[in-house]
C-alpha cells in the first residue's frame, strides 16, 4: 500500500538542498517568490563552515589574499569560470544577504571582506577563505596574534588532533601547546564532535566542560577546540563557554562528518519554512519536466509519491557525490533532464597522469552550460526551456575544490539564478519588505 | 545446557537481494554520518558504519552474532542522513530473524508468542472477552461517576463505523482509566467509531523479531477483523510502531485490505481545524513549556514532516505558540528515544539508557517541564531516562492535555501530570 500522491504547489521549485539549494532558497525567499526546495542531504555535513570565494588562481599554487583582484584576473584568464561571469557587487550582494540569513537565525559569521583571512584547517595547516563564523573567528586572530594558546582535543574523537594542529603551528606559534581531555559525562569508546556539540546545547554540560577547561589553560587566554560548541544555537554557547571559562576560544573545523555543516543544513531545514518555502527534506527528485503549465517534478518518499508543480526550477543537484553528474565508461551524464556535459573528450583524458598535478584534472571541470540567464543549455546549444535555471557546483569550468570557491560559487551562481528566475517570474516588492 | 548457535549470514549476499536495483552497499562513502548521528553507536563496540564495512569485508561471523543487533531500534535514522542511502536497518532486521528463538531477547519472544495466542492480537495476551469487559466496566464507571459523560460511548465490534480505532494493551491491562480521554474527544467531535473484540490491539512485537511469517500474521488478523467491520479508516492511536507494522505489514505482504490506514495526529489537527475540537492554550496561564517527540515509527519511518508539522500545530494551539520549545533536531531528523524496536522488551537496560542518553540531552536543552509524544514506547523510555539521569520533567499523552485543556478530564485520569499541571485543575 501507499498513500494517496501528496500534492505541492510553489512558483519556483529549487532541486538539490546543498549549499546552492540552500542559498538559491533564502534568495527566493527574501525576494517573496513561492519556493519549494527538495534534494537529498549532499555534501553539507562535509564542510568546514568556512565560506570561500577564491582561495587559490586556477592552474596555480599561489594563495589569494585579494579574492576581488584575483576575480578581475580570472575574468581575463578563464573568462567562461562561473565567478567570471558574475559582478564582483552582485557577488559580495550575494554573500552579505546568504551570511545575513544565518546571522538572523543563530549562525554568525564574519562579513565578507576586502581581503581573505587565514583559516586553520583540521590538519593545524593554513588556507584563504571570505567568511569564517563567529565561533571560528578567534582562531585566526590568535594565529596572527600568536597568544598563548592551547589546543584541546577529545579521548575517543577521532579526525582531530590537537597534536597535530599543534605540530603544524610550533616552528611560526612557539606559544602553543596540546592537551587531551574527556569530554564530560560521555561513556568511553569513540566520541563523535556532533554527539559533543549536541551535549553542549546542555547549561550542565558547558559548566562541566567550563571546569576541565580552565584545569588545563594554565597560563594562556586563549583555546582552541574542535568545532563541537553547540548545534543549534552555537553562537549562545560559544558566549556561554567564554563567560564561564574567562577565555577565549575558538573552533577549529574537524574532518567529516563536520559540526559546522551540519549546523548549517538543520538551521536552514528550519528557518526556511518560517520563511515561507516548502521543504520536502532528504528524498532525491526522480523526474523532472516541462508543460504547458509549468515544471512538473515528481519524487518517492518511503510513504509513496509526491508531486510538485512549479512555474520555474533551479537546477542545484551537485557534482558527484550529490548525483548531480554521473560517471559511465562512455561518458558523463546529467541524469535529470539528459542536459549535454561538457567533458574531456574520453574517459582516458578524464585524468592527469600524476594524480597531485597543479594543473589539476580535466575531470573536474566538466560541467552544464548554462548561459547569462543561468538557464542551462540544451543539445542544440540553446537554452533546455526558458523556465529552467542552473546553479551551484553542477556548472562548467571550474574545480572548486583546487580554487577553493566552493561557498562562492554555490552562493554567487545561486544569487545570480534567483535573479533570472525572478525576471521570469515577474516583479516582487523588494527584498526585505513585509512579507 | 549448550545454547544454540546462531547459523552465519551472509550480509553482502543479502544485501545484494535486499537492495532495489542500481542501489549498493558498495557506496558506502565511510563518512560516518550514520554513525555520529546515531544514539546507539558505541554500544556492544558496533555502530552501524562498522557494520556496512563488516558485512563488506565478509565478516559474516561476527556481524552475525553481535548483539548490537538488539541495540539498534530500527529508527532508519541512518538512512535518513547518508547522501547514499544506505539503510543499516535492513541488514540489522535481517540479522534479529536469524537468531533462534531461544537466544533472542526473551522478552520480546515472549511478547510476540502473546500476540499470536488469540484474536486479540494483543502483546500482553489480553483475551478479547476480557477487553470487551473492562471497557464495558470502565464504561459504567464513568457514565456514573461523571454526569456530563453519563451517555459517554464505546462501541465494541459496530459494523460499518467510520473508523476502527486501534488500543494499545497496556491500557485495558495495567491504566484502563486512561482510555477514557480519547473515549470523550471522540465523543466530542461526533466520530462514529467502533474497537473491535478481534485485532484491537496496536503492539506488535513480531516485527522486531525479525520473524517475518509471524509479523504477517499479526498483521493478517488485523486486516481481516477491519474488513469484516466495514470500517472506511483503522485509526492509529498514540501508540508509535503499530502503524509502521501495520502499513508496512499490508505493503510487504500484498495484505487486502478495504480501507484506509491513519494517524490519530492528522485527525487531531484536523478536527482542531474544523472546529471540531475546540482546544486552546488558556489554562497554560503559568506558561508551563513542553516540547514534543517525534515517534520515529510514524514521522520519519512513515507519513515524514507533514505529520511532524500536524503535530507542532496541535501542540502550538494546546499549550500556547510560547510554551512550546522545539527539541533539537526535530521532525523526521529527530532521534529515536532508544524505547523503539523493541528495546524495552529486550532485556538490556544499561544500553537502553547510554542510548536514552541523547534523548534527555536533547529534552533538557529545551528547559521544558513536559514531553508530549503520542507513543506508548517513547512514553515509557523518555520516562525512565528522566529518572535515570535526574530529570525534572514529566512525559504526557496528547488526550490527557487535551481533556484538561476542555476542562473535561476526570479525576483518576490524571496519573500522569505533575503538580504543577494538577493545580491548575483541582
């Protein structure tokens, strides 16, 4: 048995609840179109919460520490990069509205600024990102600082060692050091960040660790800790763990699966609705298509199936890992709506021959097309249908990954294809008026 | 005496047979997302990661002879987080029917032998002249006791009612005075409703011990004694797996049956939006907080977010948009309370509390006083972590809160609220 087709209608329907899905949504939602938002759990648990633009040229090794001038030589060099193709003011407008959104429902982050800052990674090493959160923020401060610091790490959590941020930072950080401590009232085996950053959302909890924190700061002001303070509202807990501890401390981000992301992904599934979109969490879109009327999309949940008709669809599925691009031995697929990929011409020219090469590998850089509509580009190098707009990692030309633009490639495009679809769709009050 | 052995599966076998086509384990990417968002990781030193990469590394022997098998509830919390999809919980119920009986958890054997005894269906082997006779007793004593229920209805066996509600047993056996609110909502919105003498009960312990054949048969029953009834919808109560049992049990095995299968949450808020049931929030005048659990069995094993939402808004209109405090997560992301699957018959309590753990976590960040959750299991495990871990709150089914909330709930139906809640009404 299965229940009866579950029925929901919304002006824009966006595919895919990554961090393009995500941002595509708060766009359309502070621009007062009608949006439902489906797409499976992707790759957001992964990140570090950092919010790149462009952390690296394309092709080099060089770190950026102007992404705004480092924009203006990728608008020369790779002209056909999605973050080519967007005004620098429509990407900061992007990141400064997405980073907004966040900041109204728990999540601060620091604003994008003229320069990148210099981020720890799990490994204890260095990269250039925008917009780091506010539970982060002290990190690099205290990097730059160099204040006497303590790293702290949990028995039984694994993917994080305060030993090795440690060893990472010693020969530029003389005054650092490691401590190991349990975590309290967790039973022995392995710990896990979320379950850590959970327990902490606790008032019991924070004043226990409070305790075990202050025992091993010895002389230093400042600690750092695996991103682990609090899920829902970790900038309250972040408050809350300094003003019982009288110090200073700062999240590193952890390797998957990442507090930070999945932070994000819950705040999101929740603020969205009180914002007006209709989320239909966690199940993929099995079909997608085009009539008259509208864009029909039809998906499965365990309780049978479920229909959504929309006058316009984001395209947000993802690369790989989200399904958003499929690998056969004959080629790469656009498994939806059969969009043509751009891609290495064979499967043997997918890759370089050395796996570490700076260059990169062809792979990665294949992708929809999509035009300055954002509409994606169907066989005859012509947009698929007028009331279809792509966004997020799914685009051609860049590797994100190498470029570390992830964030700003998901956020800019996502930007970018709400402002198409509106002008499909017709015009709104303006963003922020009374909904 | 030699126990039996427990004969080796082979997981990835089984898998393969299990899987829909173009589905894999091999996908699994080992992020670890199941099992940081798992309760029951870490207990018998399984998590359900280690177990995927288990079964694909062929360690046959020793996945199938953990007991964490016990541990897991079945919550499908796992599946729900992996980008892949990768459902442990099929691999783990395929793992508890393997088990002989006589090294399966006893109490849930037991339960299940009780709910194959007789028509009844019922896990605490309540005979159906016996539950026939003590809602007909229950029913005298309020139609004299209470003079505004004193033609208060409960049909038993009504041919061609409206809905079949279904009973939890452990009412008629252990709290019958606690069928009687949902007796006085029904009463109030003018539902034609009937329990039946056949297949009235909700639990079905069958289902957790991986015993297909006997889950069917419960289910059969069921079904049968609906249909003969003529009833257009058998309504699930507060009582959490007897609807997940119940659906899936007619889906799995392609089951006849001539009528719908609903919540009594739709229904609530339903009859709330109608009109019908005319509840409000204005006896919370201290602004007593509550928060809600989402059974796992009904909101992400079953109907998803919309029943979740059916639930926040009758708990929003119950208890005041101010009172009520979401836990975190919520709605189909929740976790389960560790009472599901059958944990609270399966004898190992110690693990049953590390699990509950989560759950108290979550309930003490919201600062609520109460727990609202319509189902029997999560009502007893939330319950026994309070206790366990020092909580300071109590757990209430949705028909005592609402009764109060009409200014209609007798006085030996209020066992479960605390003094705060009894002083507003005596």
């Amino acid at each position: 048995m299965t229940g009866p087709p579950r029925n929901f209608g919304a002006e824009l329907a966006v595919v895919g609840s990554g961090m393009a899905g995500l941002a595509a949504s708060v766009f359309a939602a502070n621009r007062h179109i009608t949006t439902a938002l489906t797409g499976n759990s992707g790759a957001l648990a992964y990140t570090t919460g950092y919010l790149d633009l462009l952390g690296r040229v394309d092709g080099s090794t060089a770190e950026v520490a102007d992404p705004w001038l480092a924009l203006e030589d990728l608008r020369q060099a790779r002209p056909s990069h999605p973050l080519a193709r967007i005004a620098a003011a429509d990407i900061r407008a992007a990141f400064d509205e997405f980073t907004a959104f966040v900041g109204e429902h728990g999540i601060a982050y620091s604003p994008a600024g003229a320069h990148n800052i210099c981020a720890l990674t799990p490994a204890g090493t260095l990269k250039r990102t925008l917009c780091v959160p506010a539970t982060m923020a002290a990190g690099p401060r205290a990097v730059s600082e160099k204040a006497a610091c303590v790293i702290v790490d949990f028995e039984g959590l694994k993917g994080f060692s305060a030993r090795e941020v440690v060893a990472h930072l010693a020969g530029r950080w003389p005054a650092i050091e490691a401590r190991r401590v349990a975590f309290p009232g967790m039973p022995r085996g392995e710990v896990y960040a979320e379950v850590m950053a959970r327990a902490m959302e606790v008032p019991a909890t924070r004043e226990r660790l409070a305790e075990v924190l202050r025992g091993v700061a010895g002389a230093a002001r400042v600690i750092g800790l695996p991103a682990m303070l609090g899920m829902h509202r970790p900038d309250r807990v972040h408050a809350e763990l300094q003003r019982l501890t009288g110090l200073e401390i700062f999240e590193i981000p952890t390797l998957p699966p990442s507090v930070p992301g999945v932070r994000l992904r819950e705040l999101l599934e929740q603020a969205l609705p009180k914002a007006g979109v209709t989320l239909i969490p966690q199940h993929k879109v099995a079909q997608v298509s085009f009539d008259a009327d509208g864009a029909a999309l039809l998906l499965h949940d365990s309780f049978g199936p479920i229909r959504i008709r929309a006058r316009a669809v984001i395209l947000a599925t993802g690369r790989f890992l989200s399904g958003g691009l499929e690998a056969h031995p004959n080629g790469i697929r656009e498994p939806l709506l059969n969009l043509p990929v751009t891609q290495p011409a064979g499967r043997a020219d997918w890759y370089r021959e050395r796996y570490t090469d700076s260059r990169g590998h062809p792979l990665h850089r294949a992708g929809i097309e999509i035009d300055a509509e954002s509409r994606p580009l169907g066989p005859r190098g012509r947009p698929l249908d007028d009331r279809l707009f792509a966004a997020g990692v799914i685009v051609a030309h860049q590797d994100w990954i190498r470029s570390r633009s992830g964030a700003g490639i998901a956020i800019a495009t996502a930007y970018q294809a709400v402002a198409a679809a509106q002008r499909y769709l017709g015009p709104r009050p303006p963003p922020g008026a009374p909904r | 005496m030699a126990q039996t052995t427990i004969p080796t599966l082979h997981f990835k076998e089984a898998a393969l047979e299990l899987l829909p086509p173009g589905a894999n384990f091999d996908a699994c990417l080992s992020c670890g997302l199941c099992s940081s968002g798992c309760p029951a990781s870490g207990l018998e030193n399984m998590d359900p990661r280690k177990f995927i990469r288990m079964a694909l590394l062929g360690m046959d022997e020793e996945l199938s002879n953990t007991h964490w098998v016990w541990c897991c509830t079945l919550c499908k919390r796992c599946e729900y987080v992996c980008p892949m999809k990768i459902d442990v919980s099929k691999l783990v119920f395929l793992a508890r029917g393997n088990w002989p009986k006589d090294r399966q958890p006893a109490g849930i054997v037991r339960s299940c032998a009780l709910t194959q005894r007789g028509a009844s269906t019922s896990a605490m082997g309540m005979p159906p002249d016996d539950f026939v006779l003590v809602v007909e007793d229950v029913l005298e004593e309020v139609r004299a006791t209470q003079p505004a229920f004193r033609h208060l209805q409960a049909p038993v066996d009504k041919p061609g009612a409206h809905f079949f509600v279904n009973q939890n047993s452990r009412e008629p056996m252990s709290e019958p005075e606690e069928m009687v609110p949902l007796w006085k909502i029904l009463d109030l919105v003018g539902a034609d409703w009937t329990y039946a003498s056949s297949g009235w009960a909700a639990e079905n312990f069958c289902m957790f011990t991986g015993d297909e054949e006997a889950w069917r048969a419960v289910i059969k029953t069921r079904v049968e004694a609906v249909n003969a009834l003529g009833c257009q919808v058998w309504l699930n109560t507060e009582c959490g797996h007897s609807y997940y049992s119940m659906w899936q049990g007619v889906e799995r095995f392609g089951l006849d049956a001539h009528f719908r299968m609903e919540s009594l949450i739709t229904w609530y808020a339903r009859w709330i939006r109608e009109g019908k049931l005319p509840i409000n929030a204005r006896w919370n005048r201290q602004g007593i907080k509550f928060t809600v659990q989402d059974p796992c069995m009904i909101v992400r094993k079953s109907f998803g977010d919309p029943i979740a939402e059916d639930m926040r808004f009758v708990v929003r209109t119950l208890v005041g948009e101010d009172n009520f405090v979401d836990m975190q997560p919520n709605r189909s992301a929740n976790y389960c309370c560790g009472g599901g699957g059958g944990s609270l018959q399966a004898g190992k309590r110690e693990q049953r509390l590390v699990y509950g753990k989560r759950k108290f976590d979550q309930i003490t960040a919201t600062g609520a006083a109460y727990v609202l959750t319509p189902c029997h299991n999560c009502h007893s495990q939330i319950e026994d972590v309070g206790h366990h871990y020092g909580g300071h709150y109590g757990v209430v089914h949705f028909w005592t809160l609402m009764c109060l909330s009409l200014g209609i709930l007798g006085e030996n139906e209020r066992r479960y609220l605390g003094a705060d809640l009894r002083a507003l009404i005596d």
